[in-house]
C-alpha cells in the first residue's frame, strides 16, 4: 500500500536546531544602532533581548542544542507528520510527486510555537518577568501567548488593528492564555499615539506594531523584554526542526526534492523548512531549488531593494540589511496577515540576493484558488499565508504535466486556516480583490531609507 502519511516517533525529534551561520556562503553584514548608525553593542541588544538569545544570534556554531524543557514541550505535538499530496496530484494530473510538511498540528495551529516556546525557556532562564510582542495574523500572538502561560510569563501583544478585527477568534485564544492583546496602533504608547494623530482611521502594519512593543519594553527600565516571531537569526534558527524532521521524512519517502517552497513574510517558517535543505546543498552538493512565496501586495524579495533599513516603522529597532520596501511602508489590508511586514530576514536576503533563493509574488485571489483546490483535494483549509508557497506548488506541477517530467516538490504547510473564514468567505462570494503595490509608493518609501556610510 502506497504510503500517504511519513511519521516520525518522538526519539526521531531533532536534539538541535541548525544554525545556518555556520555555513553562508557570503559574511554576515552588520546590525546597526538606529541612533548612531554604527554597529550594535551586546548592551544595546540586551535592552530588549536576554543574552543567551543574543549569543545565540552571533554564534557561528552550525549545531544549537535543543534543551530538555523546550524538547518536552515540543512533544505535545512534533514531530510534525510528512504528507505525500497524492489526491492532489491526481485532481492535477501531474507526473509531479509533492509532498508538504503539516505544522498546522501544533496546539495554536501553525509553525510558531517552535520558536515561541524556545524564547519562553530561554527569557525565564535569564530571568524575565514579562514580555512584548507583536503579531500580525495573530499566529505569533497565540503561539507566544501559549509558550509565557507554560513558563508563567507575563505577555502584552500588540496585534495590528486589522487583523485583530478581522480574526477575533485568534485573539481571544491569546487572551484564553493570560496575554494582554491591544489594537495596534494603540493610545498606550508615544509612537501609537503620534500614528493615530496622524491617521485616526490607520489600519496598522506590523511595523508599527514592532514599534510600539519595543517601546514598552525600552522604557520598562528592564522589567519587559522584546519576543520577536521572524526575522532574527535566532528564531529562523528555532524553526529549522522543521526542515531537520522533513530531511528524515524525505529519506522515509525514498525520494529527494527538486524544489522546496515556503511562504515568506519575514521569513521564520520558510527558512525552517528550507534552511536544512540548504545545508545538504551547501556541505554535500545536494542541488535544491529553493522558492519563497510573497503576497504580490507586500513583495519586499520581488520588488523590494536590498539595503540598510530599519526592523520598525518609528525606526526605534536596529538596522540590518534586508529586502525592504521601506520602514514606512503601510500594507494594505490582505488576508495573509502574516506576511505584511515590510521587510524579509537578513539571512534570507542575503541567499536571494546571492542567487540561492527565488522569490515569487502571487496575487491573492491565485493564492485562495489554490488554497481551495487544495483543500478539496487533501482535507485541510490552509491559513491564507501558506496558500501563496501551494499556488507555486500547484504550478510547478502543472508545469510537469505540461512537460511531462517527473520532479518532487516539497512545500512547508505552516498553519491551518481555520481562523480565517471571513477571508474564505470573501474569496468565495467573489469579493476578493487583488492589489498591485504602486511601485511609485515603493520609490517614495526608498527616500526614508537610512543613510548608512557602507
């Protein structure tokens, strides 16, 4: 019988994580201070961060251990199950074999507790009482939120205004937690306060919910720290078990990947799934071709430029090299909330920008078509941010049908979309609309790029 789940048990749960610092093919470019445009201090950094996530951003050692709490917790839902697409690949008629790996089996739904939980463990061990978040679509917030309730945490998330009208549901789980949940851009902080003079009506991004959770945490005088759900070397790091697992799964399968695919908004589960890919390509000559998915509404890869640029709209965070569309970039206000950051990683910019990673933009009505065929097919509504890496899935198998060539794809499914029925719902009354970034918007955003001497 033909195989259509690939299980692991728990004594196959990666005991690290990989840290791809180890292996870049190109070297790493500064953090800069956002005052002084000159590269941060440890002291800068553990304002808002412990020191143990700090040397774990810096380190080059290519094996992070995973510590035994964190490995406890994990169990409650990884190893995550291996999926082969095969009632898709039969509704497509593809010669194609796709396969994805289901992170939508986590408590909260999606990829984000492999992280969430990691800083949990790791802010507690350095003694941190509280901390500040922000969230988008809401899965960070859920995620976070669950990980302070299991280390008795304290947590406020800032949660951008749309999404939190738009997904109530997923912000009633973060307060089902103990988390204190604000519409972003809120009254509690200056900068909230200065956008909503500005803009009483403004939507959020999650710029400026970034900085009104790093605000609260600069100014508790050390008793808040900062959590951030993408972007950082640390966190990307964190959810690299997921590729570490599918490696083993792919083995199982007896097959290798043509081509590994993962949604990209700042970048954390797409690199969870693909960096140990990476590994293999880069230490073994194993070839992969990699894609990121991004909405063609916030294409920061696609059409963003590769630069100095700040993590925040109030320009509070450090600066780091990224494709970026502008720290004062507002998203318009798509489904795929957690892909509406104006930026991408720092690792993951530097690997496009080198030619190992594709980036793809897809409009959103192409992203839910896709997540409804999918659906149908295999049994799971995905999370509209996921839709966009099945939309390449599903067209690089129909370019196999096209061909006829027989190649394996293998796509990261990084949360259910079960919290998102007011986006289906949208899609399937037909009123959806697509949204092109101007790309005169993206030019003027250019001109507020900081002036870095580099």
């Amino acid at each position: 019988m033909d195989e259509t789940k690939i299980l692991l048990s728990e004594k196959d749960m990666p005991k690290a994580w990989y840290n791809i610092n180890a292996d870049m093919p190109v070297p790493p470019q500064p953090v800069l201070h956002p005052g002084t445009m000159e590269p941060v201090t440890p002291d800068f950094l553990a304002v808002l961060f412990p020191m143990n996530l700090i040397l774990q951003e810096v380190s080059t050692e290519r094996w992070i251990e995973i510590p035994e709490p964190v490995r406890d917790i994990y169990r409650l839902w990884r190893p995550t199950p291996m999926y082969r697409a095969r009632r898709l690949e039969k509704a497509l008629d593809t010669p194609a074999h796709i396969y994805y790996k289901y992170e939508g089996a986590s408590p909260v739904g999606s990829h984000k507790p492999n992280t969430a939980v990691a800083q949990a463990f790791f802010n507690k061990e350095a003694g941190t009482k509280a901390l500040t978040t922000e969230t988008g679509a809401g899965q960070w917030g859920s995620a976070l939120s669950m990980a302070c309730n299991f280390f008795d945490i304290d947590l406020e998330v800032y949660m951008v205004k749309v999404s939190y009208f738009q997904k109530p549901y997923r912000r009633i789980i973060m307060e089902n937690f103990g988390a204190h949940v604000f519409a972003s851009p809120t009254d509690h902080t200056n900068y909230g306060r200065s956008v909503l003079a500005q803009n009483p009506e403004s939507p959020g991004s999650l710029g400026i919910a970034i900085s009104e959770a790093v605000e609260v945490a600069a100014t508790s005088n050390g008793t808040k720290k900062y959590s951030l759900g993408s972007v950082l070397g640390h966190v990307l790091m964190h959810q690299t078990i997921i590729g570490l697992e599918s490696l083993q799964q792919m083995e199982i399968a007896g097959e290798y990947p043509d081509m590994v695919i993962g949604c990209a908004g700042g970048g954390s589960n797409f690199a969870g799934f693909t960096y140990p890919f990476l590994w293999k390509k880069f230490t073994e000559g194993k070839n992969v071709r990699v894609i990121a998915a991004e909405p063609a509404s916030c294409p920061s890869i696609t059409r963003g430029r590769y630069a100095f640029d700040y993590g925040d709209t109030a320009a509070m965070a450090p600066i780091v090299k990224m494709h970026t569309l502008g720290h004062t970039f507002v998203p318009p206000g798509i489904h795929a909330g957690g892909l509406r950051y104006h930026g991408m990683a720092p690792s993951v910019s530097a690997l496009v920008d080198h030619g190992d990673i594709e980036g793809r933009a897809i409009p959103q009505t192409a992203a839910f078509e896709a997540a409804v065929q999918f659906a149908r097919a295999e049994g799971i509504i995905p999370a509209p941010e996921t839709a966009h890496a099945i939309r390449v899935a599903i067209d690089e198998a129909l370019k196999c049908k096209a061909s006829g060539e027989k190649k394996v794809i293998a796509f990261n499914l990084s949360g259910h979309g079960h919290f998102d029925m007011m986006a289906y719902e949208a899609y399937l009354h037909g009123k959806l609309e697509d949204y092109e970034y101007p790309q005169a918007a993206i030019e003027e955003a250019m001109t507020h790029l900081p002036q870095v001497a580099m």
